[in-house]
C-alpha cells in the first residue's frame, strides 16, 4: 500500500499559511520578534522585509519569507505568536479596566478610592490627594492633567497587582 501524499491544492494551502504566518512577524515589534526561534536567514529576510518601501519589492520578500518558511518548524513560531497575541489581549483588558475605574474615581471620587483600594489592596493615598487635586481643578485644561494623572496611577497599581499575581 502506498502513501498518498497530500494533493496540490493542500500543498499551495500550506505554503500560503506559511506566508501569512511569514507576514505576521513582520508586524511584530522589535522586542516580540527578538524572542522567537527564527534562524538566522529569515530573521534577516524579516528585516529586509520591514524596511522595504516600494510595493513589488515588498511582496516578492514576503514570497521569499514563505518559501524560508518551508523549510523550518514553524509550529514554535506559531505559538510564540500565540502568546505574544493573548499578552497583547491581555494588556488591552487592563487598560480598559483602568479607564473604568478612572471614570469611577473622577465620578464618585472618595468612595470609589476606597472601592479600589479594597480591590487591589493598594496604599492609594496618592490617588486620593489626585481626588481633592481634581475637585480643586479650575479649567478644563486642569481637569484634564489630573485626570490624565489619575489614569496613570490607576493603570501603574494595576500593572503592579498582576506582576505580584504572576509571581506568586
């Protein structure tokens, strides 16, 4: 009995994967793509690739970048990807409950400090001083810095309590 090997039209599926996975490191950051398991060759095709500027020229290197793609186990890459992607997922969620609770300080200010606080379990005493900083605001301009700086200590304890939570 003879193996049947897979038909071309499953052939040019799989080498078109291949690319769009090529093309996705392309995206990347510099950071997120340091940390793959790329070979040499394609990391410097990926390169070439991100500082190409002309159409044709672009769209031949992500050709190259497929068929490189070929020859390695791009499985590892893949879920590489995967974990840049729900990082990525995940860091938009604590954004977007750091912008809830941004409004929910500005709205209530000293109750929902403490709701915070009873949360995370954070010192917020300097969320609390930014509270009477923007009941003192007088113009917009004001308003808005401090609630820009209300943000940012909202997101930083966030940011904090899921480094903590990682760890331990």
């Amino acid at each position: 009995m003879t193996e049947s090997k897979p038909s071309k039209t499953a052939r040019k599926r799989e080498q078109h994967a291949l690319q769009q996975l090529g093309e996705q490191l392309i995206t990347l950051q510099d950071a997120d793509l340091e940390r793959l398991p790329l070979d040499e060759q394609l990391a410097d095709a990926v390169g070439a690739a991100r500082r190409m500027k002309s159409h044709g020229a672009l769209r031949r290197q992500k050709q190259l970048i497929g068929k490189l793609m070929r020859n390695i186990d791009a499985e590892p890459i893949r879920q590489a990807l995967a974990g840049i992607e729900s990082r990525g997922n995940a860091d938009k969620r604590l954004f977007a409950e750091a912008e809830r609770w941004r409004d929910r300080v500005v709205d209530n200010g000293s109750d929902a400090v403490m709701a915070f606080r009873q949360e995370t379990g954070a010192d917020c005493d300097d969320l609390q001083a930014l509270v009477g900083e923007l009941e003192r605001a007088m113009s917009d301009k004001a308003r808005k810095t401090v609630k820009r700086r209300i943000f940012r200590a909202i997101n930083d304890t966030l940011l904090a309590r899921r480094k903590d939570d990682r760890i331990s």
